[in-house]
C-alpha cells in the first residue's frame, strides 16, 4: 500500500469497460489521468484513477462566474492541447464542456485534465487512418449548450465538433453565460431545435459582444470569433490546424503582457479567502478589556496607559497587557488579477 489518495469510479460494467480501454488508449498523455485498476464487484465495475481537483465548472461557480480573459487563455492553450492528444490517438471525445476537465492536486494543481470518456468514439482506423464515413441522422451525443451545429443537425461528429464545443466552453467563461441558456419546450427535441436555430442564426461576432455578466468593459477581442469561424468552415473529415488555433491565442496572451505564471483567477480568490480569514482569526483572539475594540492592527501594548492606579492597588488586579497574534505571513509572490503586476 502506497498511502495515496486516489478516485474511484464505480458504473455499470459495460460502461466503463469502454471506458476504461479509452483511457489505456490514451495513456501517458498530459493531462490524462492514470487508471491504476479496473476490476468487477458484482454488477458493478470500480476504476481506481488518480485522484483529482475541482471541475472547471467548479471553479467557474467558485469565482462569481467570471473569469478573467488571462485565465480564459491560459485554459485555451491546455484545452486545446488536450483536444489535440486525443485526436492523435484517433479518439474524439464528444463532450466537451466545463465539467468534464478537471484541475489537477499538489504540484499538478496548474494542470487541466481530461475526463469522462464515456462517449469518446474512433474517428478513423488506428492502422491505415481510414476515417469514419460522413452519416446523417444520427441522435445528439453530448450536451445541447455546447453541442456544434452539425452535431444538432444530426450529422455523424468528427473532430471538427469538439473544436466547436471548445468555442462555447470559452464563450461561456468570456461572457458568463451563452445566449441560448435557459432557452425553453415543451420537449427535449424541441429544446435542441431552439437552441440550434439560436446558434444558427447568432453570428459568431454578436455571440462574442458583450453580456450583462461579462467581466469585460469592451468588445471580446477578435480572436475568439476567428476561432469559431474557423472550426465551422471545416469539413468532415478535415484536420484541424492546432498549432495555428494555439499560435492565435498565445500572440494575443502576448499582446496583452500578460504573464504565463499558472495564477489562475481561483488562484488569487483563494488567496484572499485565506488572508480574510486570518484576519478575522487574528481579531478574534484580541479581547479589548476597556469597553472599545481594537482598530486593525493595533495592539494592546499600542493603546494609551490606564489612568495610574493607586499604591495600595494590589498588581494582579491590574489589566493584563494583551497583545496580537503574529503577523500574517506575506504571500509567496505578489499576485496580479489581470498578470500586469497589479498586487493583492
């Protein structure tokens, strides 16, 4: 026994037998995580994997639902390469959205994973690369917020709708919402149908212009909108050009002087969650014995003499001298909310 943590899925066996192939398939990847045994209770199967942090998703709620255009970029670049491992070992994995990656614990906590591959699917023969022929009216696989237009008009996926998908998850970060959420039917096809025909008909220019809950003060930058013009001009069976899509958002981190230092904005809300709370600690501790509390930072040894006592006063009837806890400890480094050296 090693004494690590680790996470255990448990699901019915079919479902994660596949799943578990994917991920020896997979395995080896950045951001891949390790499944260390799979194996049958009952009717059940237990896959036993390295134990990871929250969801993007989770952390997304964690941060006000805003993230911040470094922080969106930052994800883009590991997303992005994510999406690209899985497609060079011939896998696309058809649900892409927030949920399913998660951030790595310990020194991997920068690391996006990739997760739930329950869905994932071969888009072409390991051996000769033979990808899989072009089919209509096929049932939506995947989540309707995030699903590509092609995937709602029925059409067999392929890597170019998990590319697409990528653009709303980063919509949805960019904006704080998408602009066919909440969208309403009387039944589930006629929910997709509604969203499908917003998607349509929002050119990707207005999907990308301000929200009321957006963070930004201006328009998106270009970028983001060349991005999903891009993944919806591919054809079927195309191979998208990663290295171009990364180079796209890597000039415009550059461009904004932003700094690739792994401070997400969760990052910096955790900081400042925790110094809060040593403050509020430190303050509970000082108990003022004159009727009026201390202002912050001020010790008992600060504050103006008791009026002098008289002689005959016995001393351990004196007040005592009361003092702070110690000084909060500064922060490792000095953390910026937008990596141009603003300090928190």
């Amino acid at each position: 026994m090693s004494g690590e943590e680790v996470g255990i899925k448990v699901e019915s066996v079919k479902a994660k037998e596949y799943e578990a192939k994917v991920y020896k398939s997979l395995n080896g990847g950045v951001g891949i995580p390790f499944v260390r045994w799979v194996g049958v209770e009952c009717e059940y199967i237990c896959m036993v994997m390295d134990l990871l942090g929250p969801s993007l998703e989770d952390l997304f709620n964690f941060c006000g639902r805003k993230f911040t255009l470094k922080t969106v970029l930052m994800l883009a670049d590991q997303l992005l390469a994510l999406i690209e491992y899985s497609h060079s070992k011939n896998f696309i994995h058809r649900d892409i959205k927030p949920d399913n990656f998660l951030m790595g614990l310990g020194k991997r906590g920068n690391q996006v994973n990739a997760i739930d591959f329950g869905l994932a699917k071969k888009y072409r023969d390991p051996k000769t690369h033979l990808h899989i022929p072009y089919r209509e009216n096929k049932n939506l696989t995947g989540t309707a917020r995030y699903a590509s237009i092609n995937t709602h008009l029925g059409i067999e996926p392929s890597r170019r709708d998990d590319l697409e998908a990528l653009g709303y998850v980063l919509m949805y970060f960019c904006r704080g919402s998408l602009p066919w959420q909440g969208t309403r039917a009387a039944t589930k096809k006629q929910t997709y149908d509604r969203i499908m025909e917003k998607k349509m008909t929002t050119p990707s220019e207005f999907i990308y212009q301000i929200s009321p809950s957006s963070i930004f003060g201006r328009g998106f930058p270009s970028e983001f909108s060349s991005y999903l013009n891009y993944t919806r001009s591919l054809r079927f069976d195309d191979k998208p050009d990663y290295s171009t899509l990364r180079k796209l958002f890597r000039d415009l981190f550059i461009r904004e002087r932003y700094h690739h230092d792994h401070v997400f904005d969760w990052t910096i809300v955790k900081y400042q969650v925790r110094v809060r709370s040593a403050i509020d600690d430190r303050d509970r501790r000082v108990r003022p014995t004159h009727g009026q509390p201390l202002p912050p930072g001020l010790s008992r040894a600060d504050r103006p003499p008791p009026r002098q006592q008289s002689r005959r006063q016995p001393l351990c009837n004196r007040p005592a001298s009361a003092t702070l806890a110690g000084p909060i400890s500064p922060p490792p480094q000095q953390f910026s909310g937008n990596g141009r050296g603003r300090s928190y």
